[in-house]
C-alpha cells in the first residue's frame, strides 16, 4: 500500500438511479467523505425525472431534458458505476447479486429502485401489454409506435390505457396531444380509458376527480370507469396483427392497436428473497430516518420503500424530498453519528400536465383548473430541478 493513501473504511453500495440517489449522488460530489467507497448499481446509464415524463410523451421535452445522466453523475461523486440488474441480496455476507458482475460487497446499502406497475392480471395476452415501469422499455415502444403513426398518418389509431390514477389521466391526455399532431384527419383517432374503480385519480380530492373526469371528456377520451381487463387477445381471425381486443369482466369488449398498462405500483420479485422487512405489497418497511426496520444498515427511499409512521402516496414528490435526508443519514451512519428523523409533509402541490401546454394546481381540497401559465409553472420547476445535474458536474468530473 502507499504510504500516503488512505485506506478504504467503508464501502456505500447504492441500487437504483431514483430521484433520491440522484441526489445523493450530487451531495456526495459536492462534499465528499473520506475513507468511504461510493458505488452506484442501475439497469441504465441515465435515469428519467418522472416530473417530465408526460412533457416528454406529448413532446415538450426530449430525451436528454427530462433524463438524469448517471455516468457523468457517478464520476462527479467518484463513485464506481455498474450497469447491471440486481437480482438478489446476500444480506448475511452483505453482498449485491447482480446478472452480470460478481456480488459486489457492501458495509451501507441504500435501495431507491422505485417500483413497478401491479402484475398484469389479464387471463391471456399479458404479452400485448406495455407495462408503465420500467420507463425506459415504455418510451422504446411509443417511439416505436410514433414512427409507425407518422409513417402511415392516414391510418385510424385506437390506443387504452389501463389504470385511471394520476399516471394514467396524464398518459391518456399527452398521448392523445401528441398522435393528435400528427394523424392527417380528426376522428381518426380513439383514446380509451380503463378504471377498475368507479371514479378517477380515487385518491385525491373530489374537486380535482371532477375536474379531470370533465377535461378527458372534452377532450373526447372515452372512460370506462368501474372496467377491469381480464383479457388481451389478438384478432387472428382479422389475419390483422396490428389489432388487438380488450375484454373486461363486464362483457365489454373494445379493439385497439396498443395498450399501456399504469396500475397501482408493486415491488420487484427478487426483494421478497432478502429477508428484509417489507408491507404486503412487497415495499422495504423503513423508520423516521429511512432505515430498515430488520437491517440497520440498509437504507431506503421512494417508491420502493413504506415509512413505517408517515403513510404516502407513490409519488416522486417524496423521492425528491427524501434525497437530502438520505444524504445526511448516510454520512451519519458511517461516521457513526446519531441518524436524524425526518417527516414528509401530509399535503403537496401537484401540477398535472395536460398534454396541450396547460396544468392542472392542485393540492388537497384546492384545485385550479388549466391554465398555460400553471404549465409555465411547472415547466420551469422541472427545468430548475434538472439543472441541479448537469450545472457544475463537467468541470469536476
């Protein structure tokens, strides 16, 4: 060893490129912790910023605005960067499984993979569908279908949307604003909404259910509220690959060229062979301080993870609040500091893009309805939130 290089103390293992290691990661560049081996594992080299991704379905954004890019990321907090999937913990040896590397070993674990929509529960066909999550295989697939579109824009399009959450209005409204742009006549184009409760976005407040339910009908989206898919089948006896056939419990049966699937969001399968704490859906049980409940050494935040004392909605609002606490626990824990609580707020702002350069306000009973210059807003909320990667990062790295 030289004699003037300090040895590694601890090695910080980070899976997943969520909102809230993006963050971390940037902290960790701007004040760095001796003696501390930082490494980030993630299935792609950069990561979206879920706050744009409707901007960039209705074609506001392009790729490289509304993505976060880890590479440059990582160098700038001199961590070592694996492209890879994790496929399981050894939490005895403190080990990562990956697919492709050998198990990397860890002191600290921080998880922020985010999640993934519920299992696709239709009898037959789950092969038609095109799952929320991940987003990078969600925007290969609607580029891919944009390209089709435009290469036929005479072609009548019909396309659904399983799930009538946030996600799935702002999918359904930037869908249909962008295919609209390009289709060469009105009416050529059908947008069908599937919710398996009765009403919309259940789980906000009535006036912004109202007033969503009232845009998607102008807007000649047509709702099929109170619907659950069962089945997804191709018309072979059209001999037409390009048309395939919803069936739901009711009887209802609607044919349509593509379907996205954005439902009520699950956790990976490999996170119930860990051992550690989770909620019946799967999600890691963590305290005040985002810590493991079973593992004090295992951190994390997001989607993946339930905070045992504040219940919240999935929503990348919590993951982007989450990243300064997470930064500031994970330097305690590892200089052996007492870790800090941290409460997320009960209520917050969202502003609900809809596809046709406005936004809707909301936050809980107060609703504002759209307007451009709430699109304005947000628009430059996001863009501000995106410059914190990519300002200062190339003259360090």
């Amino acid at each position: 060893m030289q004699p003037n290089k300090k040895p590694i103390l601890k090695k910080l293992v980070l899976i997943g490129g969520g909102h809230s290691h993006a963050i971390v990661l940037k902290m960790f560049g701007m004040k760095p912790l001796p003696g501390v081996h930082l490494s980030l594992i993630t299935m792609n080299s950069d990561t979206p910023y879920s706050g744009m991704l409707p901007g960039h379905i209705a074609g506001f954004y392009n790729h490289e605005q509304c993505h976060i890019d880890l590479q440059q990321l990582a160098k700038f907090a001199q961590a070592q960067l694996y492209i890879d999937q994790v496929v399981g913990l050894d939490l005895q040896n403190n080990r990562v499984i990956c697919a492709n590397h050998p198990p990397i070993e860890f002191d600290i674990l921080s998880v922020d993979i985010g999640s993934t929509p519920a299992k696709i529960s239709v009898s037959d066909g789950a092969e038609y569908v095109i799952p929320a999550k991940p987003v990078s295989k969600l925007l290969e697939h609607w580029d891919e279908f944009l390209k089709n579109v435009k290469e036929n824009p005479q072609k009548p399009i019909k396309i659904a949307i399983a799930g009538g959450g946030a996600g799935g209005v702002e999918l359904a409204l930037a869908m249909q604003a962008h295919l609209q742009q390009i289709v060469s006549q009105l009416g050529m184009l059908e947008v069908h909404l599937f919710q398996r409760d009765r009403e919309l976005m259940p789980k906000h407040h009535y006036s912004v259910r109202q007033l969503v339910q009232q845009i998607l009908t102008q807007r000649g989206i047509k709702l099929h509220l109170g619907e659950t898919v069962t089945q997804v089948t191709p018309l072979t006896e059209k001999r037409n690959p390009d048309i395939l056939q919803i069936k739901c419990d009711s009887g209802l049966t609607v044919e349509y060229n593509k379907i996205f699937w954005v439902t009520q969001a699950s956790a990976p399968q490999w996170l119930k062979t860990t051992g550690l704490g989770t909620d019946e859906q799967g999600f890691i049980l963590v305290d005040d301080t985002l810590r493991s409940l079973t593992h004090p050494h295992v951190f994390a935040t997001g989607d993946i993870a339930t905070m045992v004392n504040h219940t919240r909605p999935k929503a990348g609002v919590f993951a982007v609040r989450q990243g300064k606490p997470l930064f500031k626990n994970l330097r305690r824990f590892l200089q052996g500091k007492p870790l800090q609580r941290y409460i997320p707020q009960k209520q917050y702002l969202s502003l609900l893009g809809t596809g046709d350069g406005k936004a809707i306000a909301t936050r809980g009973a107060f609703t504002l309805p759209p307007h451009q210059l709430l699109w304005f807003w947000k628009d430059w909320l996001d863009r501000r939130f995106m410059e914190r990667f990519s300002r200062g990062l190339k003259n360090k790295g």
